[in-house]
C-alpha cells in the first residue's frame, strides 16, 4: 500500500512537492484553502473603458527557478518562457542618462568605468560570485542542505567568509569603489525586507538572488501571464493522480490524515497549524508593486529598441542613503523613497507573439511602512507615476494603474507583516540558518520536533519566489524517511 502525504498549501512550493511526491510513488492530497491554486503566483482581472483584463496579481517575473525543476515537472513540455539579453538600464538620480549593465563582464566594467568612475574589480567579483552559485545549484540539484562546513570545502573560506558569512557593505567595498555601482548591487539586499547592509550573513543575498537557473541566473517572462505555471502545474498533478482540494481550510494536523504532511503556506501559519510556539523571525516587508497599464505600447526615451530591458530607478544617491531609508521604514514611516524596479511585462508578452489589449509595465517599489493599505497612500503611486512617465515619450496613453501596499499583500496573499520572502533574510535566517528544523543536521526540512511533518512554504531555503527549489528538495527529503525512490 503506498504511502499517503498530504500537501497544506497549493502555492509554487507546494504544487512542485506534490509532484516530486507522486512521481517517487506517494499518494499525495493537497489541500488549498483558496477557490483556486497559485498562492501568489495568480492572476486577476480589471475592467478599463469597458475592456476587461487580466494581469499578474503578485508575482510578475520568473528567475529562480532551477532548470531542472523546469524541465523534471513536466512545465517545460506546456510552457513557452523567454528572457531578455538587453543590457538592464540604471537611473541614478543626479543622472541624465542611464547606466547600462550589460551580461558581459568586461562590458560591464567599462560601462561603470566611464559612467559611475568604477575602478574596483568587476570582472572578478563575478568570477567568483559565479563559484559561489555553482555551488549553491549543486546542493539544489543534491537536495543538499546548506551547510557552512561543505560551503568551505568546495569554495573555500575566503569566499565563503565573503559571499555567505559576510555583510553586504563589507562584501561591496571589498570588490568595488563607485558609489552608484555599490548602490546598484545593494539593491538585492534589501529586496525582500529592510535588512541592514552590516547585518552578517546579508552578503549571500547576491549570490542567492542570481542562483536560479532558469535563464542561466537572470529573469524572464511567462508567455501568456507567470500564472501560467501554477495553472500548468495543477493540470499536470492532476494527470499523475495528485488530488487536490480547493476551499478547504486546515485548522490542525488534525485536519489531514496522513503518514507525512508537508506545510507549504507562509512559516506563521505553518506553525499554528502544528501547535507549536511561534518560531522566532523577523518578517517585516517594505515593498510594494504598482502596475501601469497603457492603450499603446510605451516608448522608451532612453532606448525605444529596448522595450524588454529592466529598468531600476534609484531615489537614494548613496548606499548609506539607501541603507537609512530602509531602516527609518522600521521606526514607522509610511514612506521613505528607495528604489523602483521596472519590469516590461507587456512588452515580453507583445514579443512572444501574445497580443493584449493593454500593455503593462510593472514597477516593483520600495520602501512603504506597514501600517496602511495603498488606498491611503496617494503619495507612493504619484511617486512612481512620476519616475515613470518622465521616462516614456507618451504618457497620455496610460490608461489605468493598480497599486498593492505590504498591507495589501497580507490582506491578499497572507504574506506575514507584508513581507514577500516571509521572512528577512538576515542573521539566522540566512543559509545554513534557513530552516525551521530543531535538528536540521538530521532533516533540515523538519516542522521543529515533529517526527512525520515537514515545512517548505515561503522562508524556506534557499528562498520564496517562483522558484519551487524548497518544495522539491523538501519532497526529496520526504521520500527518504518514507524509504521511497527519489523523483526525477
């Protein structure tokens, strides 16, 4: 008779363990207390002048992913995904033109050379940091938990001292001198909460953030919506015998009945369900997303050919700037002006041959307090608008906006204080402390003490995102304590 696991949680994570369960022989129940799977890899619609829409409600690009997760789940059979190779585009806010940050290293360097005075070691801070993701994608690839013993044995303890153990400031001063090019990178630190650029271990967001292989490190699109891989992920474990329950809502473990459950939602809600005390984390998230939608196709001022690029527009002019603006949203502030991340979702989906009646562009941004939702925060979506706009050649074709606060996000997508990781990923919730495991040396995807229940929801290493990389390597870890053949 085989084993029966039952899945709390149809998100990205929880939809890929249930595959990786299935196909290593477990009868595997998912339970979503949704009307539908997704998490925060869905859609929905707006109507505007009459046409109605549908758009990325949350997630919006694809990047962590691994290829083989890609590829191994059947989504690469059912999906067409595409990246831009345009070089990203940088406004700095004392510039009248932008930085561009090309793929190519020597590129690269010149460009940051000429425009930003960068005269540190570009072209060695991204040999090494690709040692160090080689290294993280073996231990994805092994189901591996990460720990600062094997990281040492492979990459050695001058980088893993740099790139994991190390801060952020510590790690930029190291490889560069160009304030706007230390800005630029800081960036990853503080995407997913307002972590300090001192704190140690806040160095491994770099790497971390650049690790999905999907697209060989970078990010990318989704024909048709990023909401196409839940929907395809749930169509396919249907097809190997997965069941899945929507609208049905997990109290307790006491809910479920199987040899092994695996906790898939965000980590606080996974611990009420056990019945355990709350696990210490630090969860406050200051990012928003505004998504602008256009009756024709923005024209780039900067560079009309490059209507794919990522664009990020910098409010802060130094990383002490940026360092004191993320840490002033901690003392309360409704908001404190960071930095805009650019996504040219429509555009992507115009160049993969997917036709819409509105284009979007999405604009990731930061740093918003908690305490209100967007409705009471005008000021952030003018402040967006006006970066934007000023950078388009025809402004009169936006046609509507929507605007999500962190507020916003918990409301909607049960993301613990707003934050989109669920966690900060800091001091002890970073790397080899990623994890919610009394004994992680043992099974580091373990529910605390708990023999036969597992968590592998957002926080979980190596991080949240599209990624499913914790779902699959939690179902591996699964499979062995059931004495199952892992799947591939």
């Amino acid at each position: 008779m085989s084993e029966r696991v039952a899945v709390v949680g149809g998100g990205i994570n929880g939809l890929v363990a249930a595959n990786y369960l299935r196909r290593g022989g477990a009868e595997v129940s998912l339970y979503e207390r949704q009307e539908s799977v997704g998490g925060a890899c869905i859609s929905d619609t707006v109507t505007v002048s009459g046409v109605e829409y549908e758009y990325p409600k949350g997630a919006t690009v694809l990047g962590l992913m691994q290829d083989f997760v890609f590829a191994e789940t059947g989504l690469s059979e059912r999906l067409e995904i595409w990246a831009p190779d345009h070089a990203k585009a940088v406004y700095f806010d004392d510039a009248k033109e932008p930085v561009w940050i090309h793929r190519d290293p020597r590129e690269l360097a010149s460009e940051l050379e000429s425009k930003c005075g960068e005269a540190g070691r570009i072209e060695q801070f991204r040999r090494d940091e690709a040692e160090v993701i080689a290294f993280l994608q073996e231990g994805f690839r092994a189901a591996r938990p990460p720990r600062l013993e094997d990281a040492r044995r492979h990459i050695g303890h001058a980088l893993t001292e740099r790139f994991i153990e190390g801060s952020a400031r510590d790690i930029l001063d190291h490889y560069f001198t160009s304030e706007r090019t230390k800005l630029y990178l800081g960036m990853t630190v503080i995407e997913s909460g307002p972590v300090s650029l001192d704190a140690p271990f806040s160095a491994f967001n770099l790497p971390l953030l650049d690790s999905g292989s999907v697209f060989g490190g970078y990010y990318g699109f989704v024909k048709g919506g990023i909401w196409q891989i839940t929907r395809a992920l749930e169509t396919i474990n249907a097809e190997l015998g997965v069941e899945t329950l929507c609208e049905r809502l997990v109290t307790s473990l006491d809910d479920v009945a199987a040899d092994r459950v695996v906790i898939a939602t965000d980590p606080v809600t996974a611990f009420g369900l056990a019945g355990l005390p709350p696990a210490p984390m630090e969860l406050l998230g200051t990012s928003g997303k505004v998504t602008f939608l256009f009756r024709k196709p923005p024209r780039w001022k900067d560079a009309p050919e490059a209507d794919t690029a990522f664009r990020f527009v910098f409010a802060s002019s130094s990383l002490e700037a940026m360092e004191q603006s993320a840490q002033r949203v901690v003392a309360d502030s409704d908001f404190e002006p960071g930095y805009i991340q650019l996504y040219g979702d429509g555009a992507a989906m115009r160049h993969m041959g997917y036709e819409e009646p509105f284009e979007r562009v999405v604009a990731f941004v930061k740093n918003l307090g908690f305490g209100k939702p967007a409705t009471e925060l005008p000021e952030v979506e003018e402040w967006v608008k006006r970066e934007l706009l000023q950078r388009i050649d025809n402004p009169e074709d936006l046609a509507h906006t929507l605007f999500l606060s962190p507020m916003d996000l918990k409301d909607q997508f049960f993301f613990p204080e707003g934050n989109v990781d669920h966690s900060m990923m800091t001091t002890g919730q970073n790397f080899s402390d990623r994890h919610f495991s009394s004994d992680p040396d043992t099974s580091f995807y373990r529910l605390g003490s708990l023999e036969n229940v597992f968590y592998c929801g957002a926080g979980a290493y190596p991080c949240g995102s599209v990624a499913g990389t914790p779902g699959y390597m939690c179902a591996q870890e699964v499979l062995r304590s059931l004495g199952l053949p892992l799947s591939s």
